[in-house]
C-alpha cells in the first residue's frame, strides 16, 4: 500500500489525474478509492467527479475521476456545535 500511495503522490504532483481504469492499466493499483482515502487521511485535499468512460466492449459507464487542485490549500473542517 506505502508504495502505491507513493506512485499516486507522485502521479498527482505532475498535475495529473486519475481514473480506476487508468490506475489499474498504468500503475497496478486495483483498489484505487481505498489508496485515494488514505492520502485524504493524511490530509492531502484531492478533488473528484464522476467522468464517463467507454469500456472496451463500447459501453459507456460512469467512473470517478480523481486529482489535486495546486490552488486549494486548506480542508474545509465542519465546525463543533
């Protein structure tokens, strides 16, 4: 796991983003939302939105799509009450 996170700290800071398709196909990571929430647990802020994606067999399905935002700098906390 250390070292996919690693691959993934390395992918995002080329300015790069990432698919599971695309996780799976280049850096051989099949569970990529579990390594996605580890960095979010070590407080690395990555952004996401469903993308749709066209499956070999030609069926379109929606992924989520995964990347860091260099111009937001702080995680929104939600306040005690």
């Amino acid at each position: 796991m250390e070292a996919q996170n690693k691959m993934l700290r390395r992918w995002f800071g080329e300015g790069r983003r990432i698919t599971q398709p695309v996780a799976m196909r280049e850096l051989l990571i099949g569970r990529l939302a579990s390594r996605i929430n580890d960095l979010r647990n070590e407080g690395v802020i990555i952004q996401d939105r469903f993308v749709d994606y066209r499956r070999a067999d030609n069926k379109v399905v929606r992924v989520k799509e995964y990347w860091i935002d260099k111009t937001i700098t702080t995680r929104k906390t939600k306040k005690k009450k």
